[in-house]
C-alpha cells in the first residue's frame, strides 16, 4: 500500500516526513498506521480498510485528521515564511538605518573639516591683512624717518647759508 509520512520515520522503515512509499508488510503497515505516523495516499478505501482492519468510518476519521494535519502543516509553514520574511525586512531596515547613520556622521565630519578650514582660511585673511597694515605702518615710518633725515641734511645748508 502506498502511505504518506507525517513525520520522519527510522528503523525498519525509513522515510522522510512527508515522503510517500509503498509498504507491501502488512504487520509494518498496520503498526504504523496505528501509531498514527503515516497516512494512506491510496484512493482505494476498500484496500486501505481492508489493511488497516478497519471500518469506512474509521477510514474516514483518519481522512480528515489527514486533511487537519495538512492545514496545520501548511499554516504553521506559511507562518515560518512570514516569520523568516519580517526578520529579514527587519535586517534590511536595521541595516538601511545603520547607512543612514554612517552617511551623516560622515556628512557631519566633512562639515566639521570644512568648517575648520574656513577657519584657518580667515585667520590666515586675518594675518595677512595684519600684516598689510604693518607694511603700510613700516612705509609711513620709513618716509617720516627719511624726511626727518632730509630736513637734517638741508638744515646745516641753511646755516651755513646764513653764514656766507
């Protein structure tokens, strides 16, 4: 008979869950069914119930809770995808807020460099013009200086004029 398995099977019989096999032992196939770790897959439910020695029934109840694993099977399966989806939209988001982060504390450090080197740049201005007012200062003094000098030099000239 072909079943379906519910879980992982190991022993005398080895399978998968959810895998489907052909069990030709019907001591194995009756035990397992019993147990409640397979399911038949066969749409003969004369043979099913003639295997498993049981009524239509009885056959029909193991149908539905079949039926009621599989959903559960399904759902808790759709909820693991959706659960793995939101961890990952959540890791894309922490990750697109840590860029975020990066890219303004490096906007901030560049503001900051061009900052300081406007300010060097007006301290520089500063020094410059500074240095402007001084050489303007250095000349005026320089001409007072050689003016004084020049009227001492004429000055003699003057009094030995008065002597000729």
């Amino acid at each position: 008979m072909r079943v379906k398995a519910l879980k992982t099977l190991g022993g005398a019989v080895v399978a998968q869950a959810g895998e489907e096999f052909e069990i030709t032992n019907e001591a194995q196939l009756r035990d397992l069914l019993n147990q409640g770790v397979v399911v038949p897959v066969e749409s003969n439910p004369t043979e099913t119930a003639k295997a498993q020695h049981i009524n239509a029934e009885q056959l029909a109840e193991a149908r539905e809770q079949y039926i009621q694993q599989t959903n559960l099977d399904t759902k808790a399966y759709s909820e693991a995808v959706q659960h793995a989806n939101n961890q990952q939209a959540d890791q894309v988001e922490q990750k697109r807020q840590q860029k975020a982060q990066q890219a303004q504390q490096k906007a901030e450090q560049q503001a900051q460099h061009v900052f300081q080197q406007e300010q060097a740049i007006r301290q520089a201005e500063a020094e410059v013009e500074q240095m402007r007012q001084q050489v303007k200062q250095n000349s005026a003094l320089n001409q007072a200086t050689a003016r004084q000098q020049s009227a001492q030099r004429n000055q003699p000239t003057q009094s030995q004029d008065k002597r000729n």
